[in-house]
C-alpha cells in the first residue's frame, strides 16, 4: 500500500517510543511505501482536489538519522490507499479546520483514519461525556461558582483544560480548597474558558491506564502510567513511569462495551485512559504506547494496528 500519515514534523519524533514511528516501521517491514506531511500542507482549490506537498520517505533503522527522504512532491491525497491522521493536539480551530479538508478528501475518494468527522465529534476529553456509567462525577462549565460547588460537594477534585495533553495545565485541590480560587482564574479566565472538573480517584497511585482499542478491540495488555514523587499526574510527559500490564477483566469489559460503538463511526483507533475502573478520558487524535507495551510484554501493537489498516482500507 501507499500510505501518508499527517503528523507532527518528522525531526522531532523521539523514535525510542513514538507510536507513529512504530507503525511507520512495521509498515515498512511488510512493503508498504511510506509519505508524510503536516496539517498546514493540507490545501484545497476550486477546480483540483486536496493536495500536499508530501515526504517520501525510507525508514534507515539509524536512530540518529532514522529517515531518508526519497521524494517531495505535490500529490493529492486520493492518490494514497489510506492517510493515517496522527496529528498531536491542541484541539483547536487549526486542528479542526485539518479535519474538514481530509473530510473532503475523503469525498473526493480517499481513506483516512481516524475518520476526520469522528475526530471533530469526539473531543478527547468531552467525548467521556456520551458514557456516564464508565466516569467519575464529573462537571464540565465556565462557572466558577460551579466549580466552587462542586468542590464543596466531593472535597478533593482534579481540575484540567479542555484542550491541553500529556497532563498540561492539571492541577488537584483537595479538601482544604488550597488555591482553588487562583487555580479557577487560572483555567477559567473570569469566564472565558470551559473547565472540567473530576472527583479525584485515588487509584491514580496504581496507575493511569491506557487501554488501546484497534477495530473496536482491546488491546491484550495496556500501560499503567504511575505518577511519581509528589506529582498527582501520570502522563508520561509528566515523568510518570509507564509499567505495562494484561488487561484486568473490568477494563477489557469497559472496552468491548464502548470499543465496537466508537469503530463503527470511523475511528479505528481509541486509547482509553482509565483510573481504577472509571475512563478520564477517550483518545482518538493520535493514542500512544505502543512502543512501550511491545517491548515490556512482547504484545505486537504495531503489527495489530497495521492489520487492522490494511483490511480498513481494503473496505
């Protein structure tokens, strides 16, 4: 297959555990021909399909010049068989701007993945919302009064933006509401910006866990990220450490329950970040771990998602 995946600049991979490498690399290691390009090469003219100027790339297994780059030519996107969209967020106008032009795209014929009109209706951390039964009591406002409430209610929270990643911008507030008042004008902007807030789990302390759905299946073994020293965040970017671990029968329940309903809108493939048995948070731009699961366990995620790429585009 010709593949393009749309992701971040190719010179700021940290191959040692990129997810998107890893599928570069596997595609590669089954023939497949690999081009990437970012969101801002994305163009649309009246009268010519989508088009960007695209990296041709062969992977050299050097991880100090881990690319060569064959090619850069100006193709439309109907001309590969499957764009893997793998763009980090923020979520923002930019990003779902990027989502209208591949949704274009994909009018014009071609195939990409995640379905981009499933990205624009499943922000990550709002998409939580359609599942009640699977979170933790959670509050979603610009009130600042509600937040205040809501603390008063469940006495320790966590407190995150809508639009940050790898455990940007989370702050907890426990009991004695400690700076909640500086923390709420912080996130809030005297009412300009959206917050949600979450009673805090204290099973963060056995690890915030991805759980990776591929074609509406789990993944057999998941990453518990467990924060470490004094920090209440897990993320890995947030120096959490990352302990792979087979999938425990409540979590591996909770994604047969929503995995098969997400696929069958377009998004082939969903990290769920769970704590304890309650998800914060469902994934969808571009999940992570795959790298890490792999070589801790021997559990080929790369080869999975590459499989179930193959027969998604074949479709």
């Amino acid at each position: 297959m010709n593949l393009l995946f749309v992701a971040d600049p190719l010179e700021g991979f940290k191959t040692y555990k990129d997810s998107t490498f890893a599928m570069m690399r596997e595609a590669q290691r089954r023939g497949h021909r690999i081009a990437a390009c970012d969101t801002p090469d994305l163009r649309w003219q009246t009268g010519s399909p989508v088009v960007a100027p695209v990296r041709e790339i062969e992977l050299t297994g050097d991880p100090a010049q881990w690319f060569r780059q064959t090619g850069h030519p100006t193709r439309a996107l109907t001309e590969f068989d499957a764009i893997v969209m793998r763009k980090d967020p923020p979520f923002d106008a930019e990003f779902i701007y990027a989502t209208h032009l591949l949704s274009q795209a994909e009018r014009e014929g071609a195939k990409v993945f995640n379905k981009p009109s499933a990205l624009r209706e499943h922000p990550e951390k709002l998409a939580i919302l359609e599942f009640p039964q699977f979170i933790t009591p959670t509050l979603v406002t610009r009130s600042a009064q509600a937040i205040r409430d809501f603390h008063a209610q469940h006495q320790d929270v966590i407190l995150k933006p809508l639009d940050g990643m790898g455990g940007m911008g989370i702050f907890r507030v426990k009991a004695d509401g400690l700076n909640l008042g500086s923390i709420i004008e912080t996130l809030n902007q005297d009412g300009a910006t959206t917050v949600m807030v979450q009673r805090y789990l204290p099973q963060i302390s056995e690890g915030d866990k991805r759980v990776l759905v591929i074609a509406g299946k789990p993944v057999p073994h998941c990453l518990a990220r467990i924060p470490q020293g004094n920090e209440v965040r897990g993320n890995l970017a947030a120096g959490g450490k990352g302990v792979a671990q087979p999938l425990s029968d409540a979590d591996r329940a909770t994604a047969e329950a929503i995995g098969p309903l997400l696929a069958a809108r377009g998004l082939l493939l969903v990290g769920l970040d769970i704590i304890g048995t309650s998800i914060t948070e469902i994934n969808v731009t571009s999940p992570t771990c795959f790298q890490e699961i792999h070589d801790q366990t021997g559990c080929d995620v790369p080869a999975l998602f590459i499989d179930a790429l193959e027969a998604a585009a074949r479709g």
